[in-house]
C-alpha cells in the first residue's frame, strides 16, 4: 500500500505505474489461487477442489482388479492411485459412481474432477478433456519359462506360441505369424489356460496382455515377462479448463512413481489380492 502512495503522490504521470503495478498484482493472485499461466485465467475445477479440500473421482466399479467396491468400500489398483494422487494434493479423495460411457460427460458437466477406470488414452476425447501422463501399460506382452533363451518376437521362429482365442493376443499373433515362421496355438478360451499350458511346458512362449501376464507371474514362480509387444496406455484425465489440476497430477504421478508407489501398487493387486 506503501508503494501505492507513493505512486500516486507522482501525480499523472504515475497514473502508467500504478496501472502496471496493479496489473503484477491481480496477476500473482491468480497465480496463488490456480492459473500461473497469463491469460488464462483461474481453473476453476482446481479452485474448486481446494475449497471443499475433496478430489472428486469418477469411477467405474466394474473393470477389477482396477476398480472395484466392496461392502460399499471402493478398492482397486486405480482406487488406491486416486488417493495417493489426491494426498500429493493435499486433498481427500471422493468416488463418484459413474459408467465408462459417462466418465467423460461427469467431467464435462462439473459433476466430477478426475476420471480413474483403467482409461485408456483417447485422442477423440481430447476436446472436453485433458490425459495425465501415462501409468500403465494394458497392451500386448511376451511371457516365457524362466531361463528360455526367448528375449523378443524376432527369437520366436519354429516355436509353439499360446495365445486365448479371439484376443487381441491372437490378433496380434496372427499378425505375426505372417512375418516370421512359428507355430501358432490358439486352442485356449483365456490367456489364464494359455499361461498353464506354459508352465506346463507345452508351449515356448505366450502371447497376453499385461495384466494377465502380470496375475500369472506374481502366482507362480517360473514365468517371466520379457518384453511389451504393444502399447495400450492407461490415463487418469481431467476436463479441459482443469489446467492447474492438469499439471499437479502429472507432478503427483512423477512424485509416486520416484517413489516406488506402481510396484508397490502392481504387487497389491496383481500378486497379493485374488
């Protein structure tokens, strides 16, 4: 206030001064409040947040072990992220029930702060909302017996390679089949029977995704997991004015994953939770 005194004690010619020291003045307010960014403004889905001191979560209950409730008690893989995500914020987490077709029309609408269902990332959604860095990886993967030689699709030529019929492992692999000489055994209903055949030994190598891949390795010592042969990101995402919001998840995510929080997390709920 000091400053401002002085500047009007200037006469008209601090009339220009007072303007600009106002204007520094509005625009670290708002970067306190939520923006930090010139132009645009406060976020109001961040503002908002900080004001209840809840994350409101949209969730779908029924894509396990991601997401799950019991006794009326979420839980899940992507449960747990939420509220790590949440504390790294300062705020509590809040699950609000939705669908996988309406997670995008709640963010939309104000109903809902952040979207967690084992989303994938949906470039088409991109108008109406924002995708956090990625924090899984659903796709394709290629698991053996342990000490195979096997380390990549190029050393599956002449070998018996499992997948569940009418996956996108089998699509993935049928694919395969046409580039490189190999024997390819679709004759399972799940990735889980392929996975058996292999402990087995009756295949060399089984093509799933990484989930399934991930239950039967934590189960059963012997399997292995040598490399991702496809990408299928998972996303927690936010409505496109959640800029500020935007910005301190993926600064939560890096901070979780420094951390150890994913394999801690993975272990849960792919190893210890059946």
């Amino acid at each position: 206030m000091q400053i401002i005194s002085h500047i009007r004690s200037l006469g008209p010619s601090g009339g220009v001064a007072l303007a600009i020291v106002l204007a520094y003045m509005l625009l670290a307010l708002a970067t306190e409040q939520g923006t930090g960014v010139a132009g645009q403004g406060l976020d109001p889905v961040w503002a908002a947040a900080q004001a209840r001191g809840t994350l409101r979560v949209a969730v779908d209950y029924g894509f396990r072990p991601f997401t799950d409730i019991q006794g009326n008690q979420p839980r899940g893989y992507d449960i747990d992220l939420a509220r790590a995500v949440a504390r790294k914020l300062g705020l509590q987490a809040e699950f609000v029930p939705s669908g996988l077709d309406s997670i995008y029309d709640d963010l939309a609408a104000g109903k809902a702060d952040l979207g967690a269902s084992a989303l994938p990332y949906a470039p088409e959604q991109g108008w109406r909302v924002s995708f956090s860095e990625f924090y899984f990886n659903a796709g394709q993967v290629l698991v053996v017996r342990q000490g195979s030689p096997i380390a990549n699709e190029a050393n599956l030529v002449g070998m018996r390679v499992g997948v569940a019929l009418g996956s996108d492992a089998d699509t993935y692999a049928r694919a395969l089949a046409k580039r490189i000489t190999l024997t390819l055994d679709s004759s399972f209903d799940t990735p889980a029977a392929a996975l058996a055949s292999l402990r087995a030994g009756t295949l060399d190598a089984v093509i799933t995704d990484n989930v399934s891949a991930l239950t039967a390795i934590g189960h059963t010592p012997g399997l292995v997991l040598v490399t991702a042969l496809t990408l299928e990101p998972y996303t927690l995402v936010v409505p496109a004015a959640a800029f500020r919001l935007h910005s301190e998840v993926n600064r939560a995510l890096a901070e979780l994953r420094r951390e150890g929080f994913f394999e801690q997390n993975g272990a849960r709920w792919f190893v210890e939770t059946p």
